[in-house]
C-alpha cells in the first residue's frame, strides 16, 4: 500500500511489462504495487504503491499471443495476485515491515488509461511492532485507483506537440478503509498528465495533481484542497533472454509540495516530501520476479529526526532513508 511501483504509460504494454504488476508475487518489499501496510499514523501520501502506476516500456512477456485467446484472461484488462514483503517503508513516523497479499490491475481501452491495486495489509500475520492489518484491528483494505482519460481520443484530435505525444485528464484516488475515522485516508488527486516521446527505448510519462484531502489519520489538513503532487515515470527495457524471460527497470519519483500540513500540525510534519522507487522486473509469460528500492525523504510529510512520544517513549521520526520490497508473482 505504498504507491504504486510498477505503473505502465501505455497499459497496452503492460500484458507483460514491469509496471502494473500481473503477477502472482511473494514479495519481501515492492511496490508501483503498493508495499506496505497503513499504521493508524500513516501519511497522506500512503498508497501511493510499492506498486508501481508508471510509465513503462513496450518490453515484457516475450510469448506472442497475449490476447483474451492467448495466455491471459483479457486482451487488454491485465492482472496479477501478489505476495509482497516489504522492509523499512517510511511513509509513517516508524518504519513499517510487512507482508501482504496485492491485487493489482492495468490496461487501456479507448481513451481510458486504467492502473490500480487492492492490497489486504499484513494477510500473513507477519510485520513488526508499527504494523497492524486486516487480522489484527488494522485496516483490512488498502487501495489505489489512476485512471487517465485521454484528451486526444475524447476530442477526436491530434493534441500532441514537440515531445509531447498525448495529454490526459489525470487522476489519482487513494482510499485506506481504516477500522475507524482516525485510522481512515482518503484522498484524491486530479490534474493534467503526458506522454512524453524520448526518441528512444526510455518510456517517460509526467502527471501533475492538485490534492483534496479527506480523511487522513486525523491529520490536520483533513477537508480540504491541501498541495500539489508532480510525478515523473519512467520505465527502460533491459533485455531478454533465451528462456523467454524480459528484464526490466522501471521508476517513478513523486514530489508532494504546497501543503499547509507543517502549518498547522506543528514541527513533526512538513509541507512537501519525496518518494524516488526503483524497479527491476524479471519476468516470464506469467510468472514474474520483482525487486524494488525506494528513497523517502520526509516520507508521508514526517519530519525526519524530530522526536515524538505516543505513549511508550519518545523516538526520532525516521521518515528518510531506504526500503525495501522483494516479489514473485503470477500474471494472468
């Protein structure tokens, strides 16, 4: 439930490609699937994945066929089942390890460009002391939802210019159905995105949002049109192999600034924050490998360093620094 890790530009490519997952993963800590679980003081940036909702390249599965009468279920609507384990995901003010179960979905139909995945958090009854999920009073759903409409289809015209091949009505929904009102997010991004024509094997795509903040942990910008988000995806194929496997990387940055979080919830949180996920995918016709890297810097608005007392003790916030995820999936 960490934001997306692996997202594909052209959900076309994804019927084997690194981002949007289809997999069936044992991961130990991805994410453009989202990789962790969200504690009752998770952030408003959470689930944003380690999914993966990004550009990614045409690579993938090297089985020709991959059609509604060819290995997958769909020609278009792509899907995987994942195991994901994650270590040290910073999106709260303590690192999260965790092991859950991701559902994870992509494609494009017409002008819809569709990513998102459904993560049941700690489904294993495995993480460490900040975690909790849906066995345990935490939350029991985790989701996220990006769909793109494309401007250039919906008009009938061709909008592109200079590198820019197609524009889009962007949107990124992030839902946490926490046991109470305290332990709920929800939130919506919704701005403008692009495809961007590099000239080469680099697939690059850019959304920017503006956020409205409903629920969120009970944070004090709750209610309100609270930041902005820049996102930049990009995704590289690294090769193929002779046993029909594709090697793939695959990375998006997302830049959360403008918020007035700092503002009024004081020196713990901050009004901007940066999470940078890193993917490399290997992968088969169905079965699928994953391992991701993921840079926080004031992860979830945490304020890294500073000292917080829940009750049992005061401790720095670590909301800098790297996690982790490790997955093996089935794509269908």
């Amino acid at each position: 439930m960490v934001e997306g890790l692996a997202r594909p530009a052209a959900a076309e490519r994804w019927a084997g490609k690194g981002s949007h997952l289809l997999a069936l993963s044992v991961s130990l800590g991805l994410g453009s699937m989202t990789l962790a679980a969200a504690p009752a003081w998770a952030a408003d940036d959470q689930g944003d994945a380690p999914v993966i909702e990004q550009e990614t390249p045409d690579a993938g599965p090297t089985e020709e066929g991959s059609t509604a009468d060819g290995p997958y279920l769909s020609d278009w609507y792509h899907q995987n089942l994942t195991v994901i384990g994650s270590k040290n995901i910073r999106f709260g003010p303590q690192p999260v390890d965790d092991i859950y179960l991701e559902y994870e979905f992509f494609g494009r139909k017409g002008p819809l460009d569709l990513y998102g995945y459904i993560d049941f958090p700690k489904f294993f009854g495995t993480g460490n002391g900040a975690d909790s999920g849906i066995f345990d009073k935490g939350s029991p759903v985790f989701m996220e939802l990006e769909p793109r409409l494309s401007i250039d289809d919906m008009s009938g015209k061709d909008l592109s210019f200079g590198p820019f091949k197609e524009w889009f009505v962007a949107f990124d929904y992030i839902f946490d159905w926490g046991h109470n009102t305290a332990n709920r997010q929800n939130t919506l991004y919704a701005g403008l995105g692009t495809d961007i024509d590099t000239g080469s094997p680099l697939g690059l795509s850019f959304n920017f949002y503006k956020r409205r903040q409903w629920e969120n942990y009970g944070a004090g910008n709750e209610h309100s049109w609270d930041g902005y988000r820049a996102q930049l995806n990009y995704s590289y194929p690294l090769g193929n192999f002779s046993n029909g496997a594709s090697l793939t990387y695959v990375g998006f940055t997302n830049y959360d600034f403008g918020s007035d979080l700092r503002d009024s919830d004081g020196p713990s949180r901050t009004n901007e924050a940066v999470v940078a996920t890193n993917v490399l995918l290997y992968q088969f016709t169905h079965l699928r490998f994953m391992a991701v890297a993921r840079y926080f810097h004031n992860g979830g608005q945490w304020n890294d360093d500073e000292v917080l007392d829940f009750g049992d003790g005061p401790f720095h916030l670590r909301s800098t620094g790297w996690g982790y995820y490790f997955g093996v999936g089935w794509q269908f």
